[in-house]
DNA sequence: CTGCATCCCAGCCGATACTG
DNA sequence: CAGTATCGGCTGGGATGCAG
C-alpha cells in the first residue's frame, strides 16, 4: 500500500497542505531543479533560473531554507560568496519536480494545441 | 536520453514555463489529485477537495480544461448536473502530482521539525 | 446545482535604491 | 556579490449575490 493514511492534502486542516502549497509553486520547481546540478552560488543560481528576480530568489531560497530542503553556505570573503545545495531531504524532491519539469516540456506542444483550439471555440 | 533539448522550463521565454506554471500549483494538484479517482461531478469534487472556493475551482477547472488536461460534461438536467474527467492527457500527469502530494504528506513531519528550528534559531 | 459577476483584500512579484 | 528595504502593480483567491 502506498496511500499515506496519517496525512491527506486534501484535508484543509492537514499540516502537509502547507508543505505542498510551497513545493507545488513554479519557483520552488525552477529553483530545485536548478540545483540538481550540484551545489551554486547565489548570481550563478539567477542566472540559470533565467528571469527570476533577486527578491524572489531569495525569498525563494530562504522559504526552502527554512524547510530543511536547501543548505545555505556563507563565506567570510570580499566580495562575498554565498553558495546553495539541496539538502539530503531537498534531493529526495528533486526527482518529483524534475518530473513536473519534464512533463510541462515533453508536452507542451499538445498543451498549446489544446489553447488554442479551446480559444477558437469561444 | 530522458533530456528534453527543444524545451527548457529554465529559460524565461520557453512557452513550456507557461505550462509549468500552471500545474506547478497547489489547486492544480489538488484538483488532479481529486480527479485520479475518476470522473465526478462540481459538487462533489468541491467536497472532496476540502476548504477550496467555488470561484478558484471554477477558475481551476476552466484552466484545466483549456490545457487539454479535463473534459468538461454537461447534462442538460434540472437541477444542472456537470462532471468533470481527466483527458488522456491529463492522466500522465496524474502520477507527476501524485508524487508531489504523496512527498508532502510523507515528509511533513520532517519540514515541520525544519521549519521549528529555522525559526528557533532566530 | 452550477457557475458567472462583482467587490475587495492579501500576498506575490518586480524594480529600484542602498548596505556590508 | 549578496542581501535588505521599500514601494507599487498585479493577480490569486475569498465572500456574496444572482441567473440558468
């Protein structure tokens, strides 16, 4: 059995909910996926999250943080240097976003087919 | 290869982030995930999907619908009866949510005792 | 029962300017 | 370079009332 009996998302009272709200976000998924790589530092992380602006990165960043999905190492330098890497409970949800990741880009093309078919017939 | 080259949801004007967006959602999986159980209809779905607003399933579904992911059936009925079913494309995204909602509730405990120490520690 | 229209608030998100 | 602070626009999302 693979069906979790203790918690229910679909409850609104389940404290998972609020785990879910922030993992089912398209920053939270860009971001994690971005880090699949390895560990990144701050600019480099930006960068590959391509339009992604400063304060939502590091609010980002630090709500994964505060999650126990992302380690945040700092370094004592000039200029500074602050690096990011999922941590071992961040990489077990890298495969699940990655998937949506995946998914929104094998099929797209369908998905834009379907718009687009829905718009014409209104 | 499992890598998509002709999309990349990384990549500000890739039309797959708009995609990713959309079901890169609390609703969205929500709803999808309510869905898996096969065709219902407004009401109950309303029901199953606890503390959700008629406006934001409305609007939910609507989306859905438009990205070829639900099919919309109208029973010209008194009082009006509307069911609601995942698409052949909407069921490959079902395990994608799933796994999302099924992370969630298998790690809350380990995000909620995350989240205490994050925020003890300031 | 379903869903549209309206109003309205809270939070997300972007742009800019400033600090260590 | 990384992060904070602030401001303001936009949208998500809730409540209510009405129509088919």
């Amino acid at each position: 059995m693979t069906h979790n009996r203790t918690f229910d998302v679909l409850t609104a009272t389940c404290p998972s909910r609020t785990s879910l709200a922030r993992i089912a976000n398209k920053w939270t998924a860009m971001v994690v996926i971005a880090l699949s790589s390895g560990r990144m530092r701050f600019g480099d992380l930006r960068a590959k999250v391509d339009g992604i602006s400063g304060k939502v990165l590091t609010d980002t960043l630090r709500d994964l943080e505060r999650d126990g999905l992302v380690t945040r190492h700092v370094y004592a330098e000039v200029p500074p240097r602050v690096e990011y890497e999922l941590t071992a409970l961040g990489h077990t949800l890298q495969k699940p976003l990655r998937a949506l990741g995946d998914w929104a880009e094998e099929h797209i093309t369908e998905v834009l087919a379907a718009r687009e078919s829905y718009d014409i017939r209104r």
